[in-house]
C-alpha cells in the first residue's frame, strides 16, 4: 500500500495541475508494490497509468477536466473557467512581459520554494487604462499554469446590508485556500475604494478592513489578481499588501502592429500598410483595435469578399475611434 506521504503527494500534485509529478509518484508506488513481491498489483497499476497517459495525449487537447467547482453559497460568488490563452498569445510591453513571467517561473517552482521557506509572488495588483489587457492577464496566467480561473462576481459579493459583504469575502478567501487557483478581482476599486469615500462611510471601512486583513492572512498557492482602471480611489493600504503592482499603458505603435498582425492573421489580407495603420490606430486600446479588426473582417465577409484591404482596414480604425468619446477610454 502506499505510504501516507505519497498519498499526500499524490493530491498535491493533482490538485496542482503537475501531470509529469503525478506520473512519476504513481510509477513510485508501482515499483514498491513490485518490490514487496506484489508483482499483479504492480503490472495492474503500470497499465493504468499508461492508458492514462495514451488518453492525455491523444487527440484534440480539451484542457484540464475541472476537478472542483464552487459548491453551497461560494458557488453564487465565483465563476470558473479553464482559459486556453497563454502569455505568449498577448502583446505586452517588455516590463509588463518580464514581471509576469517571473510570477509564472515562481509558480511552477512552488515547491521548491516553499521547501526553502519563502513564497512565490502571489498577489498581483493590475491598474490602468481600460482595454489595456489587465482582465486578459489573469486568464493567461491561468492558462500558462493549467490552473481554473476564478472571477469573483461583485453583483453577488457586494450588498447593502452591514457585515454581508465581509462575511462573503471570507468565503471567498476559505475557497482560494482549498482549491488553488486564479481568483480575479475585476474593478477592484469596487470593494477597495478609500476609506473616507462613498456614503456609507463606516461599511466601506469594514469591507477594506476586511479584505486587508484577509489578503495579508492567506498563504495559499493560489493567486489572488486584483485588476481596477481606477488607482487613484484605492485605499493606499491597499497597495503594501501585493507582491507585484504592473501597470497596463496604451500601446504604441509598434505594438499596434503586431495586435493588428494578430488579430488579422486568420484573414486572408492585402497590400496593409502596417506602420499608417497602426499610427491611424494610436490612442485606441487593445479592446478597440481588436473590434476595429473585428469589423473590417465582418465588412468583408458580408460584401463577399475574401480578404480585408488597407482602406478597409484605415475605415474600420477610423469608426472605431470616432465610437470611442474620450482617448484611452471606453
């Protein structure tokens, strides 16, 4: 029988997403029960774990099977998901790039850090420009790292009545802590606003007390990702209890051209002018330049034609930006 550490190495590594890791103590136990003389049991177990396998790389990849969802009053506070996007899918500046693959490297390395008592960066606060790639991040994260991605819904977290919101927050919290994770925390500056704002002066000062008193209590494995356009309104105290604060800009031209290369790239193109385009896009965020890609190819398809144009293009930039009222934002 297996011993009681890997057992517990057995659900760690499950629970973590580490395919290669559970394998390898499965194959641990197999040749110990070999050892012991149970030679059935053993051949019985290499079988599995090696239909197991075949099963895992065969075919189209459906991403990780979900093996725990939000149950009892959680399950009214969370979505889940299991994101296909990647880091490498998103256009990023150099500093932002580098930041968030740091966290990654750190995070498929827990164990190793954890072992020399020290922790991986696991609070992330995401501020700026709407559009700008902040609610994408935590989806790429979670893809990167085979982990559910969970949103908090604030329509079910925040209420009116005192005390609620905080008692919800710690579900919330208890929930991160037994299931690792992804936990976005979409317009922050929703439940992290400064203490002295709003009407109801005493409850935002219990729901930031809250959530500052849990964000610095938990030493999960699971990431908490906070994502606000609004920075300025955040409790300043705020910002002391995250390991990283990256912050998104609107992107320059270089990095227009490559969201529009993107973007464009399963469409049949012609003759794009690349360097106008992407100057003619300038002051619009990524959301923008990818609805603006998104109706030059709809244009085309229902005119029947079977690629997009540089005027094409230039047109739907053009419409895009005179939809957008004020630059940056949408």
């Amino acid at each position: 029988m297996p011993s009681a550490d890997q057992v517990k190495a057995l659900i760690a590594s499950l629970s973590e997403g580490d395919e290669a890791q559970f394998y390898s103590i499965a194959m641990q136990i197999a040749a110990h029960e070999a050892r012991l003389g149970h030679g059935k049991l053993a051949e019985e177990l290499r079988a599995l774990i090696d239909k197991a396998k075949s099963r895992a790389h065969s075919g189209p990849s459906r991403g990780p099977i979900p093996l725990a969802r939000p149950r009892g009053e959680v399950a009214e506070l969370l979505t889940v998901t299991y994101p296909p996007t990647k880091l490498s899918d998103m256009v990023l500046s150099e500093g932002t790039r580098r930041k968030l693959e740091r966290v990654i490297r750190e995070h498929k390395a827990v164990r190793i850090i954890r072992s020399r008592g020290l922790s991986p960066r696991r609070k992330l606060l995401l501020i700026g420009t709407p559009g700008t790639g902040k609610t994408l991040t935590a989806a790429a994260l979670a893809g990167d790292l085979g982990l559910p991605l969970f949103v908090v819904r604030l329509d079910a977290l925040i209420t009116k009545f005192m005390g609620e919101t905080a008692a919800k927050l710690r579900l919330i919290f208890e929930a991160l802590s037994q299931t690792r994770g992804v936990y976005l925390f979409d317009e922050f500056d929703s439940i992290g606003s400064a203490r002295g704002l709003g009407n109801d002066v005493g409850e935002v000062r219990r729901i930031v007390n809250s959530f500052l008193q849990m964000v610095e209590q938990d030493d999960s494995d699971s990431l908490v990702v906070a994502a606000t356009n609004h920075a300025e309104i955040l409790d300043r105290a705020l910002f002391r209890r995250f390991d990283d604060v990256i912050e998104y800009d609107l992107p320059d031209k270089a990095r227009i051209a490559l969201a529009l290369r993107a973007k464009l790239s399963g469409f049949r193109t012609e003759k794009i002018q690349w360097a106008k385009a992407a100057a003619a896009a300038q002051g619009l965020s990524f959301a923008d330049i990818a609805r603006a890609c998104e109706e030059a190819i709809k244009d085309a398809i229902v005119h029947d034609r079977q690629l997009v144009t540089h005027p094409e293009l230039m047109s739907a930039i053009r419409d895009r930006k005179s939809a957008v009222p004020h630059k940056g934002t949408n």
